[in-house]
C-alpha cells in the first residue's frame, strides 16, 4: 500500500506511534505541536503521496539530523522517486555526488552546471566543500 510505503521512507513511523491517535492526531493549528523535522518529513510525505510526474522542492531535508537525511535521501529519492523528474533546491552538499545534475545559483544567476565529476574542481564548490567540512 502506497501510504505505508511513504510513511516508512519519510521516517514517519516512530513519530506516528507516539502521537495519541496515530495519523488520525489533531495537528493543530500549523503544525504546533510538532517539532521543525516532524513537519518536514510530513509535508514531504504529502508530497511524494500524491504520486507526481515531477517533484520541485525547496530545501526539504533541511531540518533533519544528518542520520534521517541520508535515510530519506537514498531511500525516497535516489531509489522510491528514481523514475521521477526530482529538482532539489537546496544548500545541503552532502548529496552532490548522487546527483544527475548540478545547478549553481549565485545572485539569481547561473554560474555552474554539470555532473559531479565535472564540476568537483571548479574552485566555488571546492570553496563551498571546505566550508562545509570544517563543521
């Protein structure tokens, strides 16, 4: 059943067993009671759910631990959406070697393009790299 399935990919089933009423909680009001990740993976559920030809989204994995997102990253993207057009925009590089394709944006412009192994050397995401693995 494609609900069951994008409820495990979204790593939404520990959070559902601890909600009173399971998928049938009351949410509240903006998802009040629910923490930054817990609405990330459920709007990111509701969105892979509906079972759409291209999916364009906005720094969805940005409120997960690093363990979650590599989980839902090769999971749901790589594998589950793998015959779907995906456009991921986001600031995470954890990922830009599993990409088809890399779009660097700068000021609204593009000023990179290409596969991993053809942009890995340019010196902007060498520079974005050594910022990112000094944390």
């Amino acid at each position: 059943m494609r609900y069951r399935k994008v409820i495990q990919l979204c790593e939404l089933e520990r959070d559902l067993e601890i909600l009173p009423a399971g998928d049938d909680t009351y949410i509240g009001e903006k998802g009040i009671n629910l923490s930054g990740g817990q609405k990330a993976r459920i709007s990111l559920a509701r969105a892979v759910y509906y079972d759409a030809d291209i999916y364009l989204m906005d720094d969805p994995l940005s409120a997960l631990d690093s363990h979650v997102k590599k989980a839902i990253f090769e999971r749901l993207f790589l594998d589950f959406l793998k015959d779907k057009t995906r456009i991921l925009v986001t600031h995470a590089i954890d990922f830009l070697k599993s990409s088809d394709k890399i779009l660097v944006l700068q000021e609204g412009k593009l000023v990179l393009e290409g596969k991993f192994d053809e942009v890995q050397n340019d010196p902007y995401i060498t520079q974005i790299c050594a910022i990112h693995n000094k944390h």
